[in-house]
C-alpha cells in the first residue's frame, strides 16, 4: 500500500509510518499540499476540514492508494460542554483552550477521521493564541527553541514528555484508518 501524507514535517510522516507498521509492504512519502484552512485553525471543524483538505490533496498530487492529512489546531471548551463528574459527583474542571489534532485517511471513495488527545493550553500559552499568535512559535518562544512542532510538539512540552507529537498523532491516524483496517464501518 502506497500511502502520501499532506506534509513534509518529519513527526506527521514518522506519526504516519508508526501507525501503520503493522502493514507489510505499506510505503509512506511525504507531500507538500495546502490545508485550505488557516495557518492556525481554530475550532474543531476547522481543524477537521484541514486535514480532511491534506488527505484528498495528497491524492490530487500523485498516485497514492490511501491520502493522509493531519492538522493540529486549537479550541476552547467551556465549563459543561465537556465536563466530567467523579465518581462522588464532583463536576471536574475541563474548560479552556486546548491543543486539539485530528487526521483524516482517503482512497478518493471513503474517507475516515480520528483525532488526538485534547491537552489543555496554560493561560498563559492560550492567551497568546487567542490574540492571534500561532502556537508553535509561541510554544518555540516559551522554551526558547526552534522548530518544537517537528520535534516534541506542544503534546511533549505539556505533558512533561509523557507523550509527544508523534505519539498524539499516531493515535489520531488509528483512528482515521478505522474504515480501511476493519469491516466494522461497512
């Protein structure tokens, strides 16, 4: 199976070949391809329709059997809409701005989508998002280095390294490739 990933970053091609070892004779290339949204998408339909745009461009571009897309994105969540209760009833803290992935896979006829972890932006980090920054230079900023979204990602800095972008992504490729693994969605 030949599959292109709408990106040329290192992880998202790694993310992408990491998922999919367990495929014999699965080749994974790298192709620059436009996400059609912005730079840094907000919300989650934004983000979704990212990487649903990479995985049907990847197609356009060359002869792929399966395009993937992925695209890191930022939403907020209020108090409610993703609130959790313990098992005491408590109602748990989950509103703010979040980290968000999804990926999408496509053979041109069925496409699928999964999405990452959710990670939860400091105030700090988020306030400068929500005035417009993009992440990853506001991530390279706050650890004073270059290129962090091809290296361990905000997912390695907020989770103290417990996870990474790789590792995020990869979960959301899984999921993406849920249609073309199993009979479950037919």
């Amino acid at each position: 199976m030949r599959v292109g990933v709408g990106s040329t970053n290192p992880v998202k091609r790694s993310a992408t070949e990491s998922a999919l070892r367990e495929f014999p004779g699965t080749s994974v290339e790298s192709v620059a391809v436009e996400s059609g949204v912005s730079e840094q998408p907000v919300g989650e339909r934004e983000t979704v329709e990212g990487a649903q745009n990479r995985a049907r461009n990847v197609l356009d571009a060359a002869d792929y059997d399966i395009g993937v897309g992925l695209e890191g994105g930022v939403a907020e969540i209020a108090a409610g809409a993703a609130g959790a209760e313990t098992e005491v009833g408590e109602e748990v803290e989950t509103d703010g701005f979040f980290l968000i992935m999804w990926a999408a896979a496509t053979d041109g006829d069925r496409t699928g989508v999964g999405a990452g972890p959710r990670l939860r932006l400091p105030e700090s980090i988020a306030s400068r998002v929500r005035d417009g920054e993009e992440l990853g230079p506001v991530m390279d900023d706050v650890l004073d280095m270059d290129d962090v979204a091809k290296k361990q990602g905000a997912a390695g800095a907020l989770t103290g390294g417990i996870i990474d972008r790789e590792t995020a992504l990869r979960q959301a490729i899984a999921g993406a490739f849920g249609p073309f693994v199993t009979d479950l969605y037919e």
